[in-house]
C-alpha cells in the first residue's frame, strides 16, 4: 500500500535589514549623555520623595497633625503641675517638644525604605548607571523637607500659644538648622534597619523601642536634676538631651557649646556607624 504525498515549497521568508539611515532616525545622534554626578543622582532621588507626598498628602500627617497633637496635650497636661502656667512650662518645653516630634519622625525613612525593597523597587534602582548610594542618600534627602516642615508646624503652634524665643529669628534659624543635622544623620539608623529587617512592622517596632527610652528619658519635658542619679547618668550621655540643650540655648540667645559639640560629635557618628553599615548591606544585598 503506497501513498503519495505532495509537499508545497512556499517562497523564502524576506529577511528585513534596516539601512543606515533608518538606523540613525532611530538612535540618539549625538554623543551618549554623561553619567550624571553623585548630587545630581541623589537630588533626582530626593524628588522622587517628594513626588510620593504629591501622589499621597496623608504622608504629612505625621508632620502636620502629629506634631500640634503633641504640642497642646503636653503644654496643658503637664504645664500647671510643672511650672507656674502653660505658658511659662511651654518656654522651656517647646525646643524640647520640637526634638521630640522630628526625631520620631526619622524612623519612617526606614519603614518607606522597607516598603520599597519589598516592592522591588531598589532592585531596578541597582540596575541604573548612577552613582550606587544615590537612591538611600536622596531618599533622606526628600525627608529633610519633612523634618523642616515638622520643625516650622511646631514653631508657629508654639508662638500662638505664647512662646517667645529670645534668640530672635537668627536662634530660631539656627536651632532648626542643629536639629535638621541631627535628624538626617539619625536617619541613617533606621536606613540600616530598614535593609536589615524583614518587614515594615519590624522596623517601627524597633524604632519605637529605641526612640521611647531615648526621647522620654531625657530633659524635653523636666530638668535633670529632678531624676534619681542613676538616671541622671543615662540622662546625661543621651544624645537627645545634647541635642535638646543646645536647639534650647541657640533659641533663647545664649549659647551651650559643650552641647552644640556633643550634638554635633553624635550627628558625625551616626553617619559614619551606620552610614557605612547601610552601604554595605545594601551593596550585598
């Protein structure tokens, strides 16, 4: 038994090549454009921090809302029992206060840094041609506006309930100016526990564990002298306290060096601690 089969030979596929003036149409004629500086990358990031407050305005909760919550309930909670009037109590307690608010605002740098690397949105960052630390450096960057938003919000709550800093505008300045430095060099501790734990939950978890002891345990709400004296040994060498002396003495018009030095020494190590443990985590990560 036999069977015949035909088998139909079609014509051979027509393979296109492009010509070098269509090629040219399509890529960028010129000469490739340079790799972009390592402030410009970071400023780049810093606006992508920005944009995010655009898309999502709920994110200034914590530095609008949170902030004048703060401010009212412990000016009028602890301002009779402390001090003559609220008044008088919120003189000595709204550097203290202004601290307080901006440095717990620090930790959310690591919970947003957490929330992206769980998105996969730092693993495309990698893959750009830029300067390696940009994303982590612009990112703290786009949350200094938020600390100087936080620091502005708390200052004019401040001055309608009656505070009046004798340093004028030039100590106002310049306390804001001390606690912005403080603030971004913290935030290199929540960005390294940001890449080191596993979740956001994980990371507020910690942050607020550390931040209570070292914000409470401190002179925002009381002076020192009050304390028992083991106490006042851990009081003492909290950076928080430093950085509180000396914001307080720049916006009264006078001056604490001692502070201003102890604060800045801190500022200094957090960066280079954990500024270099967060580099090197997230470069093998």
């Amino acid at each position: 038994m036999s069977s015949d089969v035909t088998t139909t030979t079609g014509p051979a596929p027509t393979v296109y090549v492009p010509s070098a003036e269509a090629l040219s149409t399509v890529l960028a004629p010129g000469a490739r454009p340079p790799r972009p500086s390592p402030l410009s990358a970071s400023l780049t990031f810093g606006w992508r921090a920005l944009l995010k407050i655009k898309h999502v305005p709920e994110q200034l909760f914590d530095v609008t809302a949170f902030p004048i919550i703060m401010v009212l309930m412990f000016t009028y909670l602890f301002g009779g029992a402390l001090a003559d009037s609220p008044r008088d109590y919120l003189q000595f307690f709204l550097p203290g206060i202004m601290v307080t608010s901006v440095v717990m605002i620090t930790m959310y740098t690591g919970v947003g840094l957490n929330t992206d690397i769980e998105k996969g949105v730092f693993d495309r960052f990698r893959t750009l041609p830029v300067w390696r630390p940009a994303a982590l450096v612009g990112m703290i960057f786009g949350d200094v506006l938020r600390y100087v938003l936080a620091a502005v919000v708390i200052l004019g709550v401040g001055l309608v309930l009656g505070f009046r800093p004798d340093g004028g505008l030039l100590g106002v300045l310049g306390g804001i100016g001390l606690l912005v430095v403080f603030s971004f060099a913290f935030s290199w501790v929540w960005t390294f526990f940001g890449l080191v734990l596993r979740s956001e939950k994980s990371v507020m978890g910690v942050s607020m564990m550390v931040l209570f002891p070292l914000t409470f345990l401190s002179n925002v709400f009381v002076e020192p002298a009050t304390m028992p004296g083991w106490l006042q040994a851990f009081v003492k060498v909290n950076p928080i306290t430093q950085l509180v002396a000396s914001v307080r003495a720049v916006m009264s018009g006078t001056s604490d060096p001692s502070s201003t030095m102890w604060t800045l020494v801190w500022s200094a190590a957090f960066v280079v601690v954990f500024g270099t443990l967060t580099m090197y985590r997230y470069n093998r990560r």
